[in-house]
C-alpha cells in the first residue's frame, strides 16, 4: 500500500531543514490530513478495541498538540507540540503520537529539525512507546514506528540521506508503508478483518505530510488508502471494560505498579519524571481512579465504555463522531424549557432540568473573526474550552470589566482563578465578542452586551457550554458560527444535581435515575461532569444504550447533558 502520489507536480525546491514555524506548518497539515481522513481510519479499527475511533483519537490528539503551539514562539513549537499532545492525548493511538512528538521534541530543542534530528526523534518514539506500553503488540502502530526508525539508521540509509532530510523522511515513509502491509500476518484480528493496522495508517500520515512540507507541495496527496472494507466489530471473547484516562502528576512508578493488575492495554506516556498521559481498559474504573489518587493527582479524567461492555447487545455511538447535530434543530438561544412534563424541573430534590447540548470538544487552527470567550469558573473545565479554541473569562471579572452583575446563583461560586486555563484578555470593543454565558449571567446583563454589539449564546449550563464549543469553527462568517452553536447546544437536554455530597453512597443511583429520566428513544451520548467521578458508575449508564463520557470537575453540582 502506498500512501504516496507518484507524482509531484506541485512541489517546489525542498527544504534541507525545518525551523520552529516550519515544524508549525507540518503539524498543521498532519492536523488537517488527520481530519480529512478520519472516517477512513475509523473504518480499519478493529484492535485493541473494535470502536472505530482511531481515527478520531489521532485527529483529536494532533489538533490539541497544534493548539498549544499555535501562539508559541518559533523556538518553542516543537516543546508545545509535544505538550499539547500529552495533555490532549486520545486512545492508544493518541498516547502513541504524543510520544512521536516527545521524540522531536527532546531531539530538537530548538525547534530546528535536520536528518540528525529526525532519526534521534523516531528512535527516541520507539523507546518511550515501549516503555509506555505495558504490554506491546507486533503489528501495530509501534511495529510500523520501529520500522520508520530503523529506515533512517546510517547502515540502512543511503549517502544522500546522511545530510538530506527529505530523503531520510522518504526512506522512513517507504519502510513505514511495508511494514503496514504486513501488520495483517503479525495480528490475527486485522488478518481475519481483511484490514491493516489502523495507528499505522495515522502515523504514516504524519510521515507523509512532513514529506509534503519538505517538498513544498501546495495540494496534499491523494490517499490511496482503500475505502470499501466493512469492518465486523464483534468480539464475543473480549471482557467488559471501560476506557479509562486521565493526566497523572505524582509518583508515576507507583501509580503504574498500582494500577497494572486492575486492567489491560496499559499505556502510560510520561511528559517527564513526575507528569503523564495514562490509558487502561478497566471493568473497576472505580479503583483506578482511587488508585491514582493514592499516588497523586489525576486531572482531565475521561471515562468512555467500550462497545462489548454493553449489555444486552445495547448499540454504542462512536465517542468521536464527527460532532454534526440532529438536522430538526433550530438555532434559539438556550433558554430553560419544559422537559416534556410541564415543568422546567426533573424532580423537587434539587435535580433542576434544562435542555442544551453536547459533543465533544475539538479543537481546530481556524482563521479569527470575532473572539470567542466563555465564562467558567471551573479550572479542569476551562481547560476545555481553552484546547478547543475560546477565551476563558472568570465569570465575576468579566462581568465587572462589563458593568454588569451577575444574574444566577453561581455566582456565589466563582473562582476567579482559572490556573492552567487560558484566561482572556477581553478588548474593550464587546462588539468584538461572542460569548458564552454557561449559566453565570441572565438576560439583562445579555441584552445590555448585545445592545454594545457583542453576540452571546445564552448556554444555561457547562454542560451546553461544551455543547456549544465541540463545534466551533472560526473559519465560518460570525453569524454561521453563532448560529451552529446555538444548534449544538439546544440540541442536549440537561440535568443538574446540586449538593452532590449530601446523596452519601446513594449518589451512584440518583445519577443513574436522573440520567434514566433524561435518555430518549434518540439518545447517543450522555456527557457527565462531576467533581466525585468514583461514584459515578459509567457501565451503569451505558446499560441506558448510550455513549458515556465523564469530565471531572474541581468542585460544585454535577451536570449531566444528552443527546
């Protein structure tokens, strides 16, 4: 299988080297590619896990690592593009590509990349995925990384490649593309699928685009990666698990020694001696959350259940869909309506209903047009919305720089430091802005924004919120971009548990029952943001015959959004 064109009638002279903007432009176009052809790579998913996300997780991974280098200095791209790829990091194909960006990253300091560079990066990939697989498999994304590597070693490579980067890039792709022809002899799965190995494809993008920046090409090639396989995805021998992953700052070795007996596909990618990227398949997530709290501090927590762990052959959606929103949906501007009981309330115990949206954030390099802030006052949450391209404002200072007062009781809550967050720097222009309110201000304080020129999408909750963010796309006119994510958001119906820690040990049933009221015939996906996430039972829920994705919070009610 060939990745490549035969031809290169775009291409002009190639470069010898590649600077830090250089490295920026690559990894936009591995970024792009990645989306391009995310269905395509979803469709050869079948191992470790047959969840057609493979794709998604790669894409995800490479557009978190291109918006932490997207306001970088030159000098530092290949650092933030490593970083970005830790903490965004997807599935086993994702934790994989972190650790290929770690390997420029810790080869090239300055961001300067030249054929030295590129063959200590890719040896350098190989050893830190070994080291963060717990158990590797030939014929995988690490059997076609190896080969890459090896490509470029002075016994194998030719004289030209010694001091030519573009030969040694093409010498890696070719060795890449032979050894993805033969992961279906290495791994029976993707033998008896008829499929090669999925990773693999994604990695060979990633060559195949740096080849594309070397020679200067100004179309991307045309895959050659066949589209017409049907993939079956049943795997009646495979136990029921979750996906569990999360960022870990702490004492890694003991973290890992902990957690290996709780689960398989193991992989954690270390940033460094005390912070990494974890992923394990799990039927006791319970206990390795509390697992990783015992050894230090996990963040970015994000449960999914695999699809054999459904009862009942329950259909799972895939978690990385491309984001699109039911076509019967109008764009209104997210106030609370009735949840089809004549009441805007779920229960009288606290539990307020609301409707709004979900999906899950991406994150992509857009052209700016109006900046978009979000109000949050939650830092783990913030994170989100920052990777996915908004402003974050504390809701509180925001509304003062406004002359406004906060209009809903959160705003008793505001934490007014967002660390690690990206907070805005709003410009006193509100005609300027789009904002999304989340719940923290009301329609007064709106109207007055909007008389200024500024546009707001009156999300009534995080979880809206997130709705709104997954499909933000500043390449849209304004007015576009607006209205797709009002779509987005009133497309979730959501669901507010206040007081969480008074439900004791019978949290876990009234987030089940709570969720049981809000899924419908048509629900995909529950989203859940908790800041207790061991009690949430996530296999529980997906007996619902839902996608189930948790986003740990550092505090406040638990919020829950389907669609």
């Amino acid at each position: 299988m060939s990745l490549r064109p035969d031809t290169l009638a775009d291409a002009t002279a190639p470069a010898a080297r590649l600077d830090g903007a250089g490295l920026r432009r690559w990894a936009q176009r591995a970024a792009t590619e990645l989306q391009r052809r995310r269905s395509e790579i979803n469709g050869l998913n079948v191992y470790p896990v047959p969840d057609s996300d493979t794709g998604s997780n790669m894409s995800f991974t490479m557009d978190s690592a291109l918006a932490q280098a997207s306001e970088t200095p030159d000098n530092h791209v290949a650092t933030a593009l490593a970083m970005g790829a830790a903490r965004g990091a997807r599935g086993n194909s994702g934790v994989i590509l972190s650790q290929v960006l770690r390997g420029i990253a810790d080869s090239c300091p300055d961001s300067c990349l030249q054929t030295p560079q590129l063959r200590l990066a890719l040896h350098s990939a190989v050893e830190l995925s070994e080291k963060a697989i717990a158990a590797p498999v030939e014929g995988t994304i690490i059997s076609v990384l190896r080969a890459c590597a090896q490509a470029t070693d002075p016994a194998a490579a030719t004289e030209a490649a010694e001091t030519d980067l573009l030969t040694t890039a093409r010498s890696a792709l070719h060795a890449g593309e032979q050894a993805l022809a033969a992961t279906p002899s290495q791994l029976p799965e993707l033998r008896e699928a008829g499929v090669v190995d999925a990773g693999g494809v994604g990695l060979l993008v990633l060559l195949q685009t740096l080849v594309d920046e070397l020679e200067g090409r100004t179309e991307p090639h045309a895959s050659a990666l066949a589209t017409d396989t049907f993939v079956s995805h049943a795997d009646q021998n495979r136990s029921h698990h979750l996906e569990v992953m999360f960022f870990f700052t702490g004492d890694v070795d003991q973290l890992e020694a902990g957690i290996a007996p709780l689960g398989d596909s193991l992989i954690i990618a270390r940033v460094n001696d005390t912070e990494a990227t974890v992923h394990i398949h799990s039927h006791r997530a319970g206990a390795v959350i509390e697992e990783s709290l015992a050894h230090g501090r996990p963040s970015d927590i994000r449960l999914e259940v695999l699809p054999d762990a459904q009862a009942d052959n329950l259909s799972v959606a895939s978690a990385h869909d491309d984001g699109a929103h039911r076509e019967d949906q109008t764009g209104a501007t997210g106030n609370a309506i009735d949840n089809g009981n004549g009441s805007d309330s779920d229960n009288d115990n606290g539990t307020a209903a609301r409707t709004k949206a979900h999906a899950k954030p991406r994150t992509k390099p857009r052209t700016e047009h109006r900046q978009l802030v979000a109000l949050v006052d939650d830092s783990k949450i913030a994170e989100l919305f920052a990777q996915a391209g908004a402003q974050v404002a504390a809701p509180q200072e925001f509304v003062e720089q406004y002359r406004g007062v906060l209009g809903s009781a959160k705003a008793t809550t505001t934490n007014t430091s967002l660390t690690g967050a990206a907070t805005a720097t709003a410009p006193a222009n509100l005609s300027q802005l789009t904002v999304l309110s989340n719940g923290y201000t009301n329609a007064q304080q709106h109207q007055r924004w909007r008389s200024q020129g500024a546009e707001v999408i009156e999300t009534a909750s995080l979880c809206a919120g997130i709705a709104a963010i997954s499909v933000y796309d500043k390449t849209l006119p304004p007015a576009e971009a607006t209205e797709t994510m009002c779509e987005a958001a009133n497309a979730m119906r959501t669901a507010i548990i206040e007081n969480p820690t008074e439900f004791g040990d019978q949290l876990g049933p009234e987030v089940l029952r709570v969720a049981s009221n809000l899924v419908g015939d048509d629900t995909e996906q529950i989203t859940v943001l908790t800041p207790i996430p061991t009690a949430i039972d996530a296999e529980a829920l997906a007996k619902l015959g839902v996608e189930v994705i948790v986003f740990a919070t550092e505090t406040g009610p638990i919020e829950l959004g389907v669609e």
